[in-house]
C-alpha cells in the first residue's frame, strides 16, 4: 500500500500543527509562562506514551504469533512471509525486514 497525497497532505498538516504548537510552547516559555509550557510538553509525553503502547501491543502480539507458531513445530513459509510483509503500510518498516529465505 502506498501514501497517497490525501496521506501525504494529512501528515504534513498533522507536523505543521505540532511545530505550531511546540512554538507557541517555546514562546510561553520565554514570556515566562511555565504552566502554559508544561501542559504542552505533558500533553507531548503523553501522545508518545500512547504511541509506544500501541507498538509494544503489536509486538507482543507478533511475538505471541512466533511463540504459537513455533510450539506447532512450523514457520512461515516463503509465500505467507511475502505476504505478511506486502501487507506493511509503512515502505521504510517494510523494507527493514529481510526477504525470507528459500530453502
């Protein structure tokens, strides 16, 4: 699957509103104005936390798959690797992971 410019247009939109806002954060900051400063950066910490928990949920989930996978005394074959892998939105996380090995 690949970006389109509607993804594309979302994305750089979705970028432009958090540098606006870490601006507006760094300008309260030197007007003095902490409190108004630390609920950004709270709020930013928080949005990373939620990030992170969806990642470590994926995976556990993939290692669960693993562990399953391997007690059954199998693995992916090339084809379902294939696919699994094609099925990766993300072109730079796709292309991390290695073709599988034909035997």
């Amino acid at each position: 699957m690949t970006m389109t410019i509607t993804d594309t247009h979302a994305a750089l939109r979705s970028q432009l509103v958090e540098l606006a806002a870490e601006r507006d954060a760094l300008r309260a900051q030197l007007d003095g104005d902490l409190p108004k400063a630390t609920r950004w950066l709270q709020s930013k910490v928080l949005r990373q936390a939620a990030a992170l928990d969806v990642l470590n949920r994926r995976i556990v989930t993939q290692r669960f798959v693993l562990r399953t996978l391997d007690r059954l005394g199998r693995s992916l074959t090339a084809t379902e690797h294939r696919t699994a892998r094609d099925q990766i939105a993300d072109a730079q996380l796709r292309d991390r992971i290695d073709e599988p090995e034909t035997t």
